[in-house]
C-alpha cells in the first residue's frame, strides 16, 4: 500500500478518463484526532481512502491510498447510490484560462436558462451544472458536518490496515505541523 499526500489522490480522480457521474463518496470526522475520513469510490477507478485535516483556514493538508481496485458487491451496499441517497459532492477544477472561463460562464447560464423554463428535478439540475462546469468527478456522498456517518465506520472496518496506517501518517503530519487542536 502506497501513502501518497492527499492532492495526488485527487489529480488521479480528476486526470482519469473515468465518467464524471460515476463517483460516489462517504466522509465526516475522524474517529480520533483531528481532521476528516474520506473515501471516493468508481466502478471504473476502485475507492481511495483520504485523511485531511486544516492547517489553517487557508491550507488543507492529508494523505491517502488506493485501498479497493474495484468496488465489490459488499463496498458496493456502503457507498451511496444515486437514487436513495440525497447529499451531492463534486471535484472542482479552475478554468485555465479567460478564454475557457467565458465559456464555463455561457453554460452554466444556459443551464440556468433551460432549467428555470422547464419541470426538472434537483437531480438533473445538478448533473447538468456539473457538466457545465467540466466537473471531472460527481456524484451521491453521505457526509456528516460533526460526526461520523455509519458507512463510515464501516469502510473503516473494511479497511482497517489502511486506516491505521493513513490516521498514523495523518498523526505525523499534525505532530510536525505543530497544529495539534487549532490554526497556526
């Protein structure tokens, strides 16, 4: 298993040439310490485990690892699924340039424009905004702001070396920060 620091996690979410749609997450709080768990799973991409934690309200630090290659029948039943689960996540990416904004811009009013003349569903208004934006990851997430979600514990449990290991190396990473329980 290989630790990686938390941003290459996401380069590797957001450079795959994976469906956007296809993603699915579970995150809130640590089960001890600061910071927060994150898992993201993909038929296509397998699930990462994430730990974060803020170093100051400006800078997230964490690290991660590919725990799963491919998302099993029992990984499948703990991550959220579309059509049951309401809470939403997406990655988002800056536009490179003024040319690439303008357009981002265009879209999203021209989603707007059809979403406000037209009957359509949370759900659709969503994925059509994530298309908008080029969104290179979205989909269903169950989060909890102050706690930890059930599906939580359980992947976990599921993954317990790996959470050891990432909570171990998040630990280290705090320690030499010197951040312990409040911004530097």
């Amino acid at each position: 298993m290989r630790v990686r620091d938390w941003d290459d996690i996401l380069s590797d979410v957001i450079e795959g040439d994976r469906d956007p749609e296809g993603w699915r997450a579970v995150a809130g709080q640590r089960q001890r310490g600061v910071g927060e768990d994150l898992y993201l799973g993909h038929p296509a991409a397998g699930v990462f485990q994430l730990k974060t934690y803020a170093k100051n309200p400006h800078e997230l630090q964490g690290v991660g690892t590919q725990v799963a290659r491919r998302i099993d029948d029992e990984i499948d039943s703990v991550l959220p699924h579309r059509e049951t689960d309401t809470g939403r996540f997406a990655v988002q990416q800056p536009p490179e340039d003024e040319s690439e904004a303008k357009s981002m811009a265009t879209r999203i009013q021209e989603t707007l424009k059809v979403h406000s003349e037209a009957p359509t569903t949370g759900e659709d208004f969503f994925t059509d905004m994530m298309e908008a934006v080029d969104s290179p990851a979205f989909g269903p997430m169950e989060y909890e702001l102050s706690d930890r979600p059930d599906r939580l514990d359980e992947l976990s449990e599921t993954f317990a070396d790996a959470d050891e290991l990432l909570s171990k190396e998040l630990d280290d990473l705090i320690d030499e920060a010197g951040v312990d329980r409040g911004f530097e």
